[in-house]
C-alpha cells in the first residue's frame, strides 16, 4: 500500500464495477494488501463517478466514516487527475487547460497552492 493506482487503473477498475453493476451481477469485492490506500482509492473514485461533483474533502470523509483510509485520498495525484478527466466528460469543467498538464502543474507546486486549488475549485 505505498503506491497508488495509475489513472488509467483508476479508469479501469471504475469500468470493471460499473459493467458488473448494470449486469447485476451482485458486489464487487475491492481489496489490496492492507486496504488503505489502492483499495481505498479505487472505492473513491468508483464512489466520485456517481457524482462528479462531490467536494473531494467530504466525499474523503464519508469514506473513512465507513472504513480506515487515509485521509489524503483526495488529495492523491491520480485521484484528482481522475476526478478532472470526469468533470470535463460531464462538461463541468472547461478551462482551456489540457488535465495532463494541470496534473503535471499540481505536482510540482507546494501543497498550498495544490489547497488554494482545491477551493478555488469549489466555489462554482
């Protein structure tokens, strides 16, 4: 659990649930080594294709409300990069900047200005 899931894991494992959910097919049993981290950001992002617009901070707290992850899922690169790309599939999000680019920006700045974002975002 030191890694986290690459975006187009994130993408594939979402597809995976959503395929096996609307053929009825019962639960999906999501699981990794310790169940805090890969896991948990599977189950976030499944949890953040239902309703793109959820805050990140409150969805993040909902789920630790129901199992122990961490508390930075949201905050993990591939998660928000996965959250963007679903935002600008709905049309929630049209401002020019390619999310490969963004995501690259996010990176390299300070975990401030990764948070002035994340509330900039969150005003509309």
């Amino acid at each position: 659990d030191h890694f986290e899931p690459s975006f187009e894991s994130l993408k594939e494992a979402v597809s995976f649930i959503q395929r096996y959910e609307k053929e009825r097919r019962g639960r999906v049993y999501i699981h990794c080594r310790a169940g805090h981290g890969r896991s948990a950001a599977v189950s976030y992002v499944w949890l953040l294709s239902k309703n793109p617009k959820a805050d990140p901070l409150q969805l993040n707290i909902h789920l630790r409300s129901l199992r122990n992850v961490r508390g930075t899922l949201w905050k993990q690169e591939n998660v928000q990069r996965y959250r963007k790309w679903l935002l600008k599939l709905e049309g929630g999000v049209d401002d020019g900047e390619n999310v490969d680019e963004k995501s690259d920006r996010e990176k390299k700045g300070s975990e401030g200005a990764v948070m002035a974002e994340y509330q900039l975002d969150n005003q509309t």
